[in-house]
C-alpha cells in the first residue's frame, strides 16, 4: 500500500467525563493512561455501580465538562443546567471508595460526592424526552430508556491508586474509563472514503459525518485511507505508541456529538455500513474504524506534530475487511 509524504496529528480531543463533550486541545501530555485527563471521570448506575454511556442517555453529548489544571478543578456544564464545579483530583477517603464495572472489569473509583449525583440526576430527567427520541439500536446491554430515570453517581479515578491494565504483554500500560484502550487515532482519508461511500450509496441521504463522531482522541491527516491497518508502532511528537487493534464500533457514531441528535438515515447509521464495508475475518459481524493504541513512552504531542510509522505489521498478518456476507437462497415462500 503507498504511504503519504508526511502524515501529520491534526487534532487532539480528550473526553474528561467518560460519554461527554470533548475538549479540544493544542497540546497534551501523555502518560501510562494514555492522554491526561482523558476519561477520568464516569457516571455510573447508584443500583449497580454499572458505567452509564451515550448508548442509553445520547443527551450525555450536550454535557460539556471543562477542565481547568490551574485551580484543580472539573466544571460540569450542560443546558438548563447551573454549572457546577468539582475538584479534578477526587477526594480519596474510605467512605466514597467504590468497586465500579466498565463491561467486563471491575475498577476502584471514588465518589464525588451528592452535588455531582444530584446535579446529573436533574439532567436526566429534564432530558428523558431527548433520550427517547433518540434512542439506540444497540445500547450495549445497558437497557432502554423508561419512564423513571435510575439515579446515578459521578465517580473519578486516583491515579496512584488504580489498576485496569490495557494489554498483557504491556506491563505498567493502563486504560482509564475508555471502553478498551488508553488513547485511540482516526485518520481523516479513511474518513472521507467512509464518507464518499455513504454518499454514493445513497444510505446517509447525502450527508457526511465529522470525524469526532467516533470519539478518537487523535486524529491524523495526510496518510493513504486505511494504512493504519498496516500500523504497529508509531511516534508522534515525544511519544511512541503500540497500535493495539482496530477499534470496533457501536452505535455512537450516529449521533451528532454537538446536539445529541440521531442520524434519520438509517437504524444504526453508519454502524450499518461499517459492519458490512468495514467488518474483520476475526469478527465479521462488528464493524471497525479508528485504531485502539497505547502509549510505549512519555511525553508531550502537539497539533502539527510528524506522525512517523517506526514499525508496520507483517503483510501476511494485515487484518482486512471480508466484505458483504455472500447471497444466501431461501427456498421459502
């Protein structure tokens, strides 16, 4: 596959609260969790301790948190809602110290106290109209959105007391909230041959999407469509990163990420065209966009930054699309 001259970081956006708003940045330090203050904060079911995401609430777009490193502080902010602002450093005391689950792991987190349940309690149930109009297909088990809003708590992670390790050859490596990995990179030609495809195909109804609709933390310009496939280590800026895996999508990516609105064209949007156009023989029933990384040192990264592939994988071991399930004949009637 021919690579482009210089592939260049374009874009860095971190999630402070694991489902909410981005904030966009020039510059960011990248440690062991990948970005700081990437999904270090999360929202969980008060019942079960269980993470709630934008596959049950899609509102959870229109919160918009800031972080402000100067004065230690996270301020939720979200429309109808007084802003309310939180230490960022979680207050680490025995009694709001909780066993929280992200899908399959169990995690130590801390409470943030009654201010932060009571203020995204009122938000969720201002926008439970939002929600269910705007549902999704496929909400990740989470349950659909009733008439009674569960309350929930916001929880926050100790950095120097939390474990979630990101990959079994990579000791010390560790994802924060993320669903899988500590960082992730989109590259904008793969994006745009998504997008020239959906319109094409007449499936979006003419309509493309942004690149922050799949929530990476890192997007890349000026590479070939899909040569992140052939990734396998690569240096941005001061940082090294392992590309760990394509990453595999929900139906996240059908909602606008500004307003919380569901595509009109399609049941999951452009999920839909993933699973067929975008699926891997070692899953062919998901489809992918976007590469899961994580980072192999320390440092800073900026927009403007060379992307520079120090390794690629073995041509034999190159995941790459199987493409629509063949034909099948019904003999009914």
């Amino acid at each position: 596959m021919p690579v482009a001259a210089e592939p260049t970081l374009s874009a860095i956006r971190i999630y402070p609260v694991k489902s909410c708003h981005c904030v966009q940045l020039d510059e960011c330090e990248i440690g062991a969790l990948g970005p700081k203050h990437d999904r270090r904060f999360m929202f969980i079911e008060e019942s079960n301790k269980r993470f709630i995401t934008q596959r049950k609430y899609s509102s959870m777009a229109l919160i918009r948190p800031l972080v402000d490193v100067k004065n230690d502080t996270l301020t939720l902010t979200g429309p109808g809602q007084p802003d309310l602002t939180l230490p960022l450093t979680p207050p680490k005391e025995e009694n709001n110290r909780l066993t929280v689950t992200v899908w399959k792991d169990t995690i130590t987190a801390y409470d943030m106290g009654d201010a932060a349940a009571a203020w995204i309690g009122k938000f969720f149930k201002d926008h439970r109209q939002h929600n269910q109009m705007n549902p999704h297909s496929d909400d990740g088990g989470m349950g659909g959105v009733g008439p009674d809003v569960p309350p929930a708590r916001l929880v926050a992670i100790d950095e120097q007391d939390y474990s979630r390790p990101s990959h079994d050859r990579l000791p010390g490596i560790h994802t924060a909230f993320s669903d899988s990995s500590p960082i992730s990179f989109g590259c904008e030609s793969s994006l745009e041959d998504v997008n020239n495809n959906l319109i094409q195909s007449g499936l979006s109804k003419g309509q493309s999407i942004p690149i922050d609709r799949f929530r990476n933390n890192l997007t890349i310009s000026g590479t070939v469509a899909w040569d992140e496939d052939e990734w396998l280590v690569v240096q941005i800026g001061e940082v090294t990163f392992y590309v760990m895996r394509p990453t595999a999508r929900c139906t996240v990516p059908g909602f606008n990420q500004d307003t919380g609105i569901k595509d009109d064209w399609g049941k999951s949007g452009v999920l839909d065209y993933l699973k067929v156009k975008r699926n891997l023989t070692t899953n062919p029933k998901q489809g992918y966009f976007c590469v899961d990384a994580a980072p192999l040192t320390k440092g800073t990264i900026r927009v403007g930054d060379p992307v520079k592939i120090l390794e690629r994988i073995p041509a034999d071991k190159v995941e790459r699309p199987v493409g629509p399930p063949p034909t099948t004949t019904s003999n009914d009637n």
